[in-house]
C-alpha cells in the first residue's frame, strides 16, 4: 500500500468522521452515536455541552493530524507506525480535553457549575 494511501485511509477516515460528527450531531443520548462517557450520559444538558465540545476539539486536532501525516508523507515516503500515532493522539487529545471541560463546567451529580 502507497503511503499516501494509508494516510488517507487513516488520518483522512478520521477527519472525514470528524466533519460528519460536526454536521449531523446526535440529537438526544443513544447508545450509538455521539461522545459517551458516564459523566456525558448523567443529563441532555451534558450531552448537549459534551457533544459540541468533543466535535470542536475532534474536528481541529484530526485536520492538524492529517496535515502532519500528509507533510510526514511528503518528506518521508517510507512511513510506518507515525499517522496511526497522529491519529491516537488527535482522538486522546480531543477526549482529555473534552472531559476537563466537562469538570470544568459541571459537578459530579450533572448540575452547572
């Protein structure tokens, strides 16, 4: 497989699936689809705030990873294990992130803080 190819395959899935979160956002909590940790589920109004913030930070850190593995890519044409990292790192970042917002902004029975 072609380098490029694998980073589109997975830097770009992952911006891609960024993009679609950011326009089609879950409207209520499933168990399908949306940003879901046990503190995102407690109510709808941290669904609600844990959802727009997870697709913001998701949207920005899988676009910097994409570009990152693209220019890695174009220097480097035999890589490896690097967009694979870009692409775990941009989805921690985006979770860690996410989570310290909701600390942030809500106590542990889901009320604003």
């Amino acid at each position: 497989m072609s380098p490029f190819v694998y980073v589109l395959s997975i830097n770009g899935l992952l911006f891609l699936l960024s993009i679609i979160f950011y326009f089609f956002p879950p409207k209520k909590i499933n168990a399908l689809y949306g940003y879901r940790t046990q503190k995102a589920i407690l109510n709808e109004d941290i669904w609600e705030f844990a959802n727009s913030f997870f697709t913001k930070q998701f949207v920005k850190f899988s676009a910097i990873s994409f570009v990152f593995a693209l220019l890695l890519v174009y220097l480097k044409p035999l890589i490896s294990w690097q967009p694979m990292a870009l692409m775990i790192l941009s989805l921690a970042v985006s979770v860690i992130k996410t989570e310290q917002a909701l600390n942030k902004n809500f106590d542990d029975e889901g009320k604003r803080k």
